[in-house]
C-alpha cells in the first residue's frame, strides 16, 4: 500500500515521539528513601546540622575528620572510609534495629566470628567495657584475629541501647590503623545524641538470646 503524505507525516510524528521517550527514560534518577521512624542528622566539625527527615526517632552525631563518607547499603544509616598507610583502609558503619535486636552475645560473637574467633564465654560478656552515650547504655568492644593469621583483621565495636532499637557502630580495617583511628572512633560514640534516651535498664550484658541477627557485614 502506497502511504501518502499526510500519513507519511504522521508516522514520522510518531517515530521521534518515541525516540525523545526513550532518551528521556536513560535520564531517570533514583532517589534514596530515608529508612521510617529513623531522623539521622550528621554534623561535621565545622559545619551545621543536615535536615532531618522525619522527627519519629531523631539521631544525631559528628564525624571525626578525615572520615569520609561512602554510599550506603539497604541496612546502613551510615558509612564512612577511613585511608591509611599503604593504601590500607578501614570501614565503618552504623545501623540500627528494633528492639534489642537478638541480643548483646549473639551479635558480638557474630563479629567474632567474622574474625575466626571462638564465642565469648558468659564471664567474658560479664566483663564488656560498658559506659553511658546520652544515657544510654553503651558496650565496648575491641576484637583481633589470632597472631599467626595469614590476613590480620581488627574490630572497634559499640552497641547503644535505647527505649526502641539497638544501635551498632562497627570499625573493621588493618590492626595498626585501628589503632591509630581507636580515639577517634570513641569520640565518634561518644558524639551520638538520641532525642528519646529512655536507656533500657540492662543489668546483664549478655541481654537477651533470641537467634535474630541484624546481618550486618
């Protein structure tokens, strides 16, 4: 069938409608949706408070300086790189969940685990290094791999406890560089401001021991 001008014309009109559609589908952005019931703001050391998303559970802390921050993962609030000698470098993330979150053991053996360590005994979690963020109750925790392993690896580890969630800062990176970042870290810790402190009257660091894991890597 011969196509006369006129609709000669019109399919013309047709074929650059879709070809300006298709151009502009490889422009879509995605924007990242802020986790419900959580309000991070960051404050760097010389600047002024991020806005806040939602005012359901606000948080706030200050990074140290040369942290830089990364992008994050489903489950991180927070993520940051730290560089350090010889091209080494160490992670560190925040991340919160519900409640008490499987318990204080359970999770700190699981990052002992990711180091080839055995679980802590009960007098082991007994002793935890235990201080108070904001009011709320906060555990410490420095684990190492074994001398004799072939890749030496370290964790710098805080669980905050408030009225509704768990809190966990984790540093994993080189042991020398660790230690050269661990007062950093602390302060880190230290800086965390919750709106609602209302801090679990934990008596007993081992908490609770239900199998739930928060699957932080």
């Amino acid at each position: 069938m011969e196509l006369t001008p006129a609709l000669k014309a019109v399919l013309l009109g047709n074929i650059v409608s879709l070809a300006l559609c298709s151009c502009n589908n490889d422009k879509i952005e995605v924007y990242r949706i802020p986790k419900e019931g959580t309000n991070v703001a960051m404050e760097s050391g010389a600047g002024s408070l991020a806005p806040a998303p939602s005012a359901e559970n606000p948080v706030k802390w200050t990074p140290p300086d040369g942290w830089f921050p990364q992008p994050l993962s489903e489950m991180r609030l927070a993520s940051f790189k730290v560089a350090g000698a010889n091209a080494s470098s160490a992670d560190v993330s925040v991340t919160a969940f519900p409640g008490e979150a499987g318990g204080l053991g359970p999770n700190l053996n699981r990052w002992r685990g990711q180091l080839q360590l055995p679980p802590l005994s009960d007098d082991q979690l007994s002793a935890i290094q235990r201080i108070d963020v904001d009011n709320a109750p906060t555990y410490l925790v420095d684990f190492q791999t074994a001398d004799k392993n072939p890749k030496p690896s370290r964790i710098l580890g805080a669980v905050m406890q408030t009225s509704d969630r768990t809190w966990f800062v984790k540093m994993t990176g080189p042991p020398d560089l660790l230690e050269i970042q661990r007062q950093k870290f602390l302060d880190f810790v230290r800086s965390f401001r919750f709106s609602s402190p209302a801090a679990i009257d934990q008596t007993s660091p081992s908490g609770a021991t239900k199998p739930k894991s928060t699957n932080d890597k």
